[in-house]
C-alpha cells in the first residue's frame, strides 16, 4: 500500500456531557481500498464516522493524529473544514427520507455540491448533476431532477444520494449504513453502483455497517469494534476466521439461508472484551 | 389453543375517486394451526397491510379473514384481543415513553378484567426473559432488545392465539435478534402458538418459518415452503430475483 489518505491513531471521542468516552483509543489507517467498520448499535461506528469530518460539534475528540493525506483535521479551524468537509471527503447516510431535503427538488440538492465547492454557473452545475445522476444508473435523470424526494424510490433517493456525494470528486466517502433501510433486491444493486464508482474513481470507502455480509462482500478489511474500541482487523474473505470471541458471536448469532434450525447461538458479553486492544 | 388463520379475496382500497390507490387487489392463503407463515417482499408490497387488516386495526377492507372458521369481523373487540396481537417493527417507537413496564402490561388485564395482575405480569416478563423488578423501568431505561421483550410480554399478557409479528426484530442487531428470535421459537413450542411474520431477511424466514408468501404489488405471487430458498425454487421471476438476491447477499453465489 502506498501512503495512506487517512491515518488515525489512538482517536478518544467523548460526548458533552458523558462521563466516559463513546470511543477509546481507535487506530486505523485508509488506503484506496474499501474499509469496512462493523459493531452493533452503540460501539461507535458512526461516531468514528462522524468524528473524521468533525460532525460532532459538542463532542471532545483527541487523538494523537488525525490525518488526512497531509491534513492534520483535528488542527483546522471550521472554516478550513468546510474546503474538506463534502469536496474531499463527504458521507452519505442512511436513509434518504430523512436525509434529502423534503422541500427541494432533487436535481438542485445534487447541483449544490457542486456550485457550493466550484466557481461554475448554475447551468453547468446542473449539467454536472445530470450526468452525475447517469452515472448512479437513474432513468431519465431530467426528469428525476425536477422531482420531489417524496416522489422517488427508496432506491433511488439512495442513488441520488450517493450522486451528491461523489460529484466533487472526493477523496474519501465515508459511507454510514448506506442501504440498511433498502430490500435486498435494492440494496445490491445500489451497492454495486457505490462500489464500481468507488473503484472507478480509486476512492477511499469506510462502509459503515451492522451488516456482516455487507462488509464481507463489499470491502477488502474489515475493523469490527466494541464498546468504543477496535476489537479485530481482519481481510474481509477472512471474516469466517475470525479470532475474537465477540466476532464470532456475531457471525454465529446470524441465521443462514440452509442453516440448521437449532436455536441461535447468543453472544456472551465477557467484561474483558471492554479493556482488550487489538491485535 | 392453536388457530388456523384463512383470508379469502382480501382486498383494500385506499383514498377514493380518481386517486384510490387499491393496495391489496385479491389476497388469499390459509395458515395451518400451530405453523409459522412468512410474508416477504419489498417495502410497500403490502405485508404489513395484510397484519394490520387480519387485526382490524385498519377495518374498511373486502373479503374475509378467519380466524378457526370464525370471521374476525364477528368477534367482539374483547374475544379479537384475546384470539390475536400484534408485535411492532420498532420498539423504540411502539413503548410510550412515559408508561412504565407496569403501566404497560397491566392496562390489558384491566380492560379485559382479569384476575391477579402482579402475578400474570410477572409471569410473563419471566417467560420473555426480563427480570421481574424491569416492571419498573421506563423504555428510555431498556435497551432495544429489552424494549422488544417487553412489547412481546404486551401481546402474551392476554394469552392469545395468534401473534401477527410485523418486522419484530429488523431494528435490532444481529445479536439481539437472535435472542428475539430463540424466544419465539420457544414461545411456539411451549405455548402452540400460530405466528404471521413479515420479514424482508428470507435467512430469518428460513430460521423460522414453515411456509411463506412471496409478495408484488399487493399480490401474493407464490407461496413456497423453506427448504425451496435454499435451492432457488421459486417459480415466478419476481420471486426467483428476491431468491437470487438473497442468497448473493450471503454470499452463496
């Protein structure tokens, strides 16, 4: 691997007002690979997620680097931010009725990326947007960007989504359960448009997920986290080798399609796992 | 008691004049006594519409539903609540959050009038696997799995028949639904239950159901027996692709 976009060492994230930090002491670093972060609700996936592009303004986060290609992020003022923050590296969300904008048509949101980080017309922003829009796979993105989010599919507004994302070209994509609100027919398509995008253009992708098989076929490396902490770093075609206890609780607590029907392994939180480091 | 459940031409029409929208065209399938019966389909397909039409809780649709042979639309509200419930995707949503567990659980047992409150309540917070002294606790108190448990012991507290289950675990995490799900199969086993669960996860449907119905557009394209996932014998495309999907998904192609 050549040197990394993003290099993270011993990140503490602690909410205002909390008496004990959501994150202690992840390390990790991004090539232009596809990183998978996994753990269940409350590990602090999102929250690293968040912490990257400094989205939680009332959290104290230290760390003893933060680094983005030779950005220290942690030493630029909110201003210097907002240069990064969507042009280099933007995140797409969840769920795209709660992240689009309810009263904007969908081909202006998506143009505003554009005309927000380059000095362009708005004609040509909306050209961007349109092509832009092509290239996520939506028919007729004319008329698609004359609409309404409450107009569009799931699918789609998850498409449109991930077009106003990548239309500045970013470096990095932070990613944060990008199809759990989609049915599985949906989900993959969606996610092999991210993923050929993200190849395409030699991005660097940290999926977030509670999704085991999400990451294990759609990223190279895998982190799984618990309780704040990085617990195992795995290849994602080694996923079914994991060694930590907690992984593999993960991975027995899953029905598969063929399994057998005895009861399903529960996972056993042992107090230990709070304090381990990686290995 | 076990209960089999039929709906004949189930049909629903929302809105009126030239924007009705009819989002069950003509719904049939008979449930077995005792069988766990799963619908599945994308979002919008109407599976949750078929759950909430077999409890009334939306009542102008056409057709019928029975319950043992009876209509559901023959039973008083006292004997409907009594024969089914229903268990709701979100915990986090479905628990007023200002009700106590207490508060929560015993509201039935004083419509329905039952006798020994603090002993039923206590029985079934033990049968869903919570402490007893969680009858005091507030949701914002409860973890989503606890939170789920407790909307579980809401729907057993009457000793139904029926559990109508809409998405029960799809907002909790993987481990977490595999507690929920261990405690329904349980539940089944000891009580005799008949479960109709909507899922878009065909590897839960496989875990947990006998038969299920593959759902388009308000139709019901086929119905399948599990061991057809595995193998991908479906007959219809659509169900074939939700199949097909499926098992790519796990990672089986």
């Amino acid at each position: 691997m050549t040197s990394p976009i993003l290099d993270v060492k011993n990140l503490h994230i602690r909410y205002g007002g909390a008496s004990a930090d959501a994150v202690r002491g992840v390390s990790f670093t991004l090539g232009r690979e596809r990183l998978g972060i996994v753990g269940e609700s409350g590990s602090g996936k999102s929250t690293v997620g968040r912490a990257l592009l400094r989205l939680l303004p009332s959290a104290k986060i230290t760390a003893e680097t933060m680094r983005f290609e030779d950005i220290e992020l942690l030493s630029l003022t909110e201003k210097q931010m907002l240069g990064i923050r969507g042009r280099r590296m933007s995140m797409i969300l969840q769920d795209p009725k709660f992240s689009l904008n309810p009263i904007r048509k969908v081909g202006d949101q998506v143009a505003e990326t554009y005309l927000r980080h380059f000095k362009c017309s708005r004609k040509e922003a909306g050209e961007k947007a349109i092509a832009m829009l092509e290239a996520v796979k939506i028919r007729d993105p004319e008329r698609v960007c004359e609409q309404y989010p409450h107009e569009i599919s799931g699918g789609m507004g998850q498409r449109v989504m991930i077009a106003m994302m990548l239309l500045a070209d970013p470096d990095v994509v932070i990613a944060d359960e990008p199809t759990s609100a989609l049915d599985v027919t949906v989900r993959l398509q969606v996610l092999n448009i991210l993923d050929s995008l993200v190849r395409d253009r030699g991005i660097g992708l940290i999926m977030i997920s509670h999704d085991l098989n999400l990451v294990r076929n759609f990223c190279d490396r895998v982190l799984i986290m618990y309780a704040g902490r990085v617990v195992e770093t795995l290849a994602a075609r080694d996923l079914d080798k994991a060694q930590h206890p907690y992984t593999r609780g993960l991975l027995a607590a899953q029905p598969r399609i063929g399994g057998a029907r005895a009861p399903l392994a529960v996972l056993d939180r042992r107090p230990e796992w709070l304090e381990e480091v990686s290995r | 008691m076990t209960v089999s459940v039929e709906t004949r031409n189930l049909s629903i029409t929302f809105g009126h004049g030239p924007t009705a929208l009819k989002v069950l065209p003509d719904v049939s399938f008979l449930v077995e006594p005792g069988e766990c019966f799963g619908l599945v389909g994308e979002s919008g397909s109407g599976k949750s519409t078929i759950l909430r039409c077999i409890s009334m809780l939306t009542d102008f649709w056409k057709g019928d539903v029975l319950i043992n042979g009876k209509s559901v639309r023959d039973m008083p509200l006292i004997e409907r609540c009594r024969t089914l419930q229903m268990v709701f995707q979100d915990p986090y949503g479905s628990l007023h959050p200002r009700q106590s567990v207490r508060t929560v659980l015993s509201e039935p047992l004083r419509i329905h009038k039952l006798s020994d409150h603090e002993d039923r309540m206590q029985k079934v917070l033990t049968d869903v696997g919570l402490p007893v002294s969680f009858l005091d606790r507030f949701p914002h108190q409860l973890s989503g799995g606890q939170r789920q448990r407790v909307a579980i012991a809401r729907a057993l507290i009457l000793e139904p028949s029926l559990l109508l289950l809409d998405e029960p675990t799809s907002a909790l995490d993987v481990s977490v639904q595999a507690e929920i799900l261990n405690l329904l199969q349980r539940l089944r086993e000891l009580h005799g239950f008949t479960y109709i669960m909507v899922t878009h996860d065909l590897a839960v449907v496989d875990h947990m159901c006998d038969r299920f119905a593959v759902m388009l557009r308000g139709e019901i394209t086929e119905i399948l027996p599990r061991e057809a996932i595995p193998g991908c014998e479906a007959t219809h495309p659509y169900s074939r692709e939700l199949i097909g999907a499926s098992l790519e998904y796990e990672g089986h192609a």
